[in-house]
C-alpha cells in the first residue's frame, strides 16, 4: 500500500511498531491520513491486509502507535519574487 502525501491539506502520520509479530526489532509501518483517526484507521486496514492481525492484536498495537500532525513538514515552499 503506497500513500501520497497532498499539499496544503494537514497531514498526520500513524508510526505502528510490528516487531511483535515479526520478529524484527526494527519493522513499523507508517501510514498517512487527514485526520489522527484517518491515519489510524489506514493503519488498521494494513495491519489486517498485510498481517493477517487480529481485533484485539491490532487494538494492541494502534494503542501502542506514534500518532503526529506531519503537515508543516510536507507543505510547499512558497516561491520568492
């Protein structure tokens, strides 16, 4: 699943860490959203698409998730005259 980040919309990223169901210490997923809960949710329909997790596996690991307002980081550069 690729997600694109837009401009001049607020942008907040949901950081999922999914070592405890792959055994690598360093896996996450991210995922983008226009709202903290749209975030959530795409992070949700990857964690069940992509791992095959659970309700109770992914309340588990969205409760445990990174969620932030990103979009200061993506808007564009105003063009100087």
């Amino acid at each position: 699943m690729i997600q694109e980040i837009r401009s001049n919309e607020p942008q907040y990223i949901c950081v999922v860490r999914v070592d405890s169901i792959t055994n690598n210490e360093d896996e996450e997923i991210m995922t983008f959203g226009v709202s903290e809960e749209d975030a959530k949710s795409q992070a949700q329909q990857l964690l069940t698409k992509n791992y095959g997790c659970n309700e109770s596996q992914i309340l588990e690991l969205i409760q445990e998730s990174k969620i932030e307002l990103i979009g200061q980081w993506c808007a564009p550069k105003e063009q100087q005259d």
